[in-house]
C-alpha cells in the first residue's frame, strides 16, 4: 500500500495509508484542503490542497471528495447586515400586510361582463 509523508505542526513529519486521509477538492481550488488525524498525537490536522498536492494523493490512492460550493457563497454583498431589529420591524411590516389583504378581501370587485 502507499506510504503518503505528512507533517504534523505538533509531531512533525509522519506516515499515512491512503484511507486515513481525506482529501475535499473544492470547485474554488483555494479552498481545496486535505485533512488527517495525526497517528502520534490524534489532532486533526488540516491543509490546503494545491493542483499539485491534489494529483499528488489521488495519484496515491486517496479518493477525491468534490465539493460544489454555491454560487450564492461567491457573490459579494454591500452594505450593513441584516440585524434583529430588522427581522423584527420585517414581523410587523408582515402583520400590516396581513391587515391590508383583509380588507382588500372585503371590499367587492367590479366585475366586468363580455
Ligand atoms: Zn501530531
């Protein structure tokens, strides 16, 4: 089986089998990343995946997870965040519209005939 060398920021470098590495590709390749638990000191240990490192290890055997991120995740937002005064006055302004369509109900359409 494959021998794949990995660093451990606390252990140093160690020696993995490809199933106890989890590589996640990522449609963003800047947040690709691949992640083990270190064999000395069990601490998850996880780092970006480069196209290189990515070949690397499914080259070694270790099956790719592929993550599609959104593409709601990429937009870029302007302005202030929504706070919970705004759900709050957004509640209300709902309970007004709410009142609005009653009455709308009650009140009779002309009705047109052909
Ligand atoms: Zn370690």
């Amino acid at each position: 089986m494959t021998t794949i060398k990995a660093s451990c920021p606390t252990c140093g470098d160690v020696e993995l089998t490809p199933p106890q590495v989890r590589l996640v590709v990522c449609t963003v390749s800047a947040w690709s990343f691949y992640a083990f638990h270190c064999p000395e000191c069990a601490e998850e240990v996880r780092k970006h995946a480069t196209d290189d490192v990515v070949r690397l290890l499914t080259t070694g055997g270790v099956p790719a997870e592929h993550w599609a991120v959104p593409a709601e995740v990429l937009e870029e937002h302007a302005g202030a965040s929504i706070s919970w005064d705004d759900v709050l006055d957004f509640t209300l302004a709902l309970e007004d519209t709410d009142v609005l369509a009653a009455i709308a109900g009650a009140v009779p359409t002309t009705r047109h005939l052909a």
